[in-house]
C-alpha cells in the first residue's frame, strides 16, 4: 500500500531524475528571478534574517540524518534541470562543492545549475529537496523560484526536520528556517 507521503516522496524523486537526464540542452533562457511578493504566510514565515548556526554540507547530511531528525544545512540551488517546482514550493539543494557549469572556464551552457558535466552519481548523491509545508501538512501550492529573489545557483541555509520516509538516497527536509547566503 502506498502512503500519501510516500507517493508523493516517489513523485518528487521522478521530477528530480526527469530534469538531470534531460541536461544542458533546450537554449532557453531561465525564467527572470524578479522578486516576487509573498502572498502566502508559510513562505513568509519561513524566510530568516540571521543564518542558522551548525550547517553541515548536503553531502554529510545525506549520509547521517534520519526521518525525525532536526538539522541545518548549506547548500547552493542546483544539481537539477528545474531545480525548483512550478507550483510547489519545493526545490533542489545541491552540495556547494557540486561543479556546476557555470564553475567551469568557457563553459557557456545555459543552465549552468543542472551541473550536466558533473558525473551523475556525484549529483545524486550531492543533493536533496527542500518543502515549505503548509497547514495541511502538504507543499505549499506556490513556487518558490523568485521568492524573497530566490533563484538558481543562490547559496542558501536551511533549518528543518528530515521528512518521514525520506533515507540517504532519498533525502527531503521539511523547511522551518530559510537563510539566502546570497541575494
């Protein structure tokens, strides 16, 4: 039997693998970053002034937290094609050390983010996703791309619970605190 959670744990780690095979490769310019007002109080909520003490890296974390565990890490907004969900506010937390492309000498790939050079196993296992849940216990239903000026490759430190059902290849912190390292 699949749980709600679950279901929606498998959904989010399809999003993510849909966007990495996809690569480096529509042309497209990203969506502006324009900062977006928040409409909603959960967005508003979880956006901090002061920076969480104690970040550890994505790729430490994935390798010692637990469902129920209360954590903080630093990371920067990438290790995928879309990094954040149109309609939720969910996205893509990369290791900083993750080589995106536009850490690369000449590399001109327009989706820098998406580290479509890195070896696929490094990005897997450098990343995790972030949620801001709502009062129903589900995803905010607003994107957070543009939020509070939030957008790709922007290094940022979150507090929050690692999510029930989530494991070290599977990781999903549920968001209380948000720091922008970079605006």
């Amino acid at each position: 039997m699949t749980t709600p959670l679950k279901s929606r744990i498998q959904s989010i780690t399809l999003m993510a693998g849909i966007a990495f095979l996809v690569g480096c490769g529509t042309g497209e310019k990203p969506e502006s970053a324009s900062t977006k007002p928040t409409d909603n109080p959960a967005l508003d909520a979880i956006f901090v002034d002061a920076e969480p003490a104690g970040a550890v890296a994505v790729s430490n974390l994935r390798k010692t937290a637990k469902p129920g565990d209360t954590v903080v890490v630093a990371g920067k907004i990438a290790g995928a094609m879309n990094p954040f969900t149109d309609g939720f506010a969910t996205a893509v937390l990369s290791d900083a050390t993750l080589k995106t492309c536009d850490l690369i000498p000449g590399d001109e790939c327009p989706t820098p983010w998406d580290a479509c050079c890195a070896d696929p196993e490094v990005i897997k296992a450098s990343r995790l996703t972030i949620q801001i849940l709502g009062e129903d216990s589900r995803p905010v239903s607003k994107s957070l791309k543009g939020v509070k000026g939030l957008k790709e490759l922007d290094s940022i430190v979150v507090s929050g619970v690692v999510a029930e059902g989530s494991s070290a290849g599977n990781m999903i912190v549920n968001v209380k605190g948000l720091y922008q390292a970079t605006k």
